[in-house]
C-alpha cells in the first residue's frame, strides 16, 4: 500500500471520528433544559419571538423561537449558569438574569417583555426561585460550593449522599457486596441496587453492581440523587439514582492546588494508652492534588473561542499507618 493510500485512510477515519464523537458525547451528556413562556406586559403571550440562552461561563448560545402559546424550550443544556435574552419587534430586548441549571432539572424561566424600541435593552435583575416545578421526581442537587467546603474524610464525594432525606449508612454486609465501597441506602433498598451515572455514562459495576469510578471532590461540579418518581431516560436499577457530573473549563483559566494532612503529630493518645505507656498510633495522610481548566485556543480560521474547553485534575495519597493496644484489666 502506498503512501499515499495510507494517507487518505487516516484522513477519512479521522473525518468519520470528528462527525460520530459529538453525537457519541451527546449521548452521555448529564444535562437539563430550560423551558418558559414570553408575554407582554397585560400578560398575553407573544407568539414568534426568539429566544436565546447563553452560558455566562463559556459564552455558549443556544436559540429557540416561541410558538403560538408564547412557549419555548431548549433541550440538552449542559449544566450551568444561564441568562435568557428574548427579542420581538415592537418590544425592548430583556435580558434574564444568571440562574443556575442543574442535572436532568427542567428549568423555568418566563420573561415579561415591555413595548419599546428593539435598541433598547432591559435587564431583569430578579432572582427566579429555583424549583423544579415541571417533573414530579423526587431528589436533591449536591453543589460544587457544598463538594469542595464540606469535610470529607477519605475525599468520597459520595458521603455528602448521607446528608440527604432517605438515605442511610448500610450494614458492612451489605456494604461489602457493592465492591464499590458504597456504604448506603436509598428509600429502603438494596446497596447493590443503585444506579451510578458519570457525564450521563453508566458508572456501575458489571459484577458488583457498586460504583466503578468516585472523582475526587475538586473535579466534581455536582452532583444529583434521585430516590423515586424517576422519568422515563432512567432505568436499571430501583434503588435509587445518583448521577454526578465532572467540571468543565471556560472561556477563561482556572486551576487549584490542595493539601490535606493528618499525623500523627496532631492527634492527642487515648487514655488506656497513656495509662499503660503506649505511644500514639501513627497515621500519616497526605492527599495532594491540583486542576486547571480553560479554554483550547485554536488559530482564528478555526474559529474555536466559545466552543471547545479542557479540564484536567489529579489527586494522589501516601498514607503509613499503625494499630497501638494497650491491655485493660477488669474486675
């Protein structure tokens, strides 16, 4: 085979690479959508008019046009912060402000537009209550703010699980036949019988059925678990849902560096220890770890800005250990 031959090979399966990936990462995308109704100001709908979202991290747009109720609705929006922008001819431009879009929510922003010149711009300063109003399944988002602050002793991001209503520490029996060392429960059922989601991949276990893969808590920006009243995207399991979704980088770049310690030296002995002159059990951890994320840039005649981002993290762990026991007499 030719040089050339092998060339145009490569370059084809190149070109049939790029056209499959982005349905491929649709697919597993963890994300939601943003549905509302546009009106004027005596509350009729307005028909026509264009809608657009836009991420206020990455810059990313999406557009839809309302029907003939004044509704739209954009669907698989990656997770994130969104303001809506809704334009008509007759009316000023209005402008949402940024509301936070969470996995699999249905997000419902409605904009009330005013009768002006289309130059004009309005800003809605207003918070929306961010509720989910439009499915009726029953869970709770666990944030990136609440990820990283809250302590995690072993950095599992899957223990801020149990600050939730319906879930509960499992037996060690129990816990053991995950292989995943999911230590809970949801609503009652089986440890095993939770279905474990990454990016909107399967994140399970083929034998254990127990979660294969726990990022650690700094490249993790939320995660959801739902207990029941599940739509009809999930299945596999009944005892529950937990989907976590990894970081994303923005238009701008942005890294972290951590530390955390435990030894020896900082703890204090326990009394049946003193009493018998036994040392201080030795626990020495270390977890290190660093991200960074940003943009990719691309030569102009790519025109990549706003469209392709990167997201790296790593943690590593050295940990020396050791078991003191000090005789007790009883009488």
């Amino acid at each position: 085979m030719s040089f050339t031959s092998r060339a145009l090979r490569m370059l084809h399966a190149c070109a049939l690479f790029a056209v499959f990936l982005p349905f491929a990462l649709q697919a597993q995308d963890a994300s939601g959508r943003i549905i509302g109704t546009i009106t004027d100001p005596q509350g009729a709908v307005i028909a026509g008019a264009k809608v657009t979202i836009t991420n206020t991290d990455t810059k990313v747009t999406r557009s839809a046009v309302t029907n003939k109720d004044g509704q739209y609705q954009v669907l698989e929006v990656p997770i994130g912060e969104y303001s809506v922008t809704a334009e008509q001819a007759g009316f000023s431009k209005t402008v949402t402000s940024p509301q936070s879009l969470l996995i699999n929510q249905s997000l419902r922003i409605d904009v009330a537009m005013k009768v002006g010149a289309t130059s004009d711009t309005i800003v809605i300063e207003a918070d929306a209550a961010n509720i989910e109003t439009v499915v009726a399944t029953l869970g709770q988002s666990v944030t990136q703010r609440a990820i990283v602050n809250l302590p995690l002793n072993g950095r599992n991001t899957l223990d801020l699980a149990a600050l939730q209503p319906g879930v509960m520490p499992a037996n060690s029996a129990a816990a053991n036949t995950t292989g995943g060392g999911l230590e809970f429960t949801i609503a009652g059922g089986r440890p095993d019988s939770i279905t474990y989601l990454l990016d909107g991949g399967i994140n399970n276990n083929l034998l254990s059925n127990g979660v294969v893969f726990t990022p650690n808590p700094d490249s993790v920006t939320e995660f959801k678990l739902l207990t029941s009243n599940y739509t009809a995207e999930y299945g596999r399991n009944g005892g529950g849902i937990i989907s976590e979704v990894i970081r994303s980088g923005t238009n701008d770049f942005h890294g972290s560096a951590y530390e955390f310690v435990r030894n020896n030296d900082f703890n204090a002995n326990n009394f049946f220890n003193n009493l018998n002159g036994v040392g201080v059990p030795i626990l020495k951890r270390n977890q290190f770890g660093a991200t960074i994320g940003g943009p990719v840039l691309l030569p102009k005649i790519f025109n990549g800005r706003n469209k392709l981002f990167f997201f790296a993290a790593y943690q590593g762990q050295r940990q020396v250990s050791t078991t003191t026991n000090a005789n007790v007499t009883t009488f």
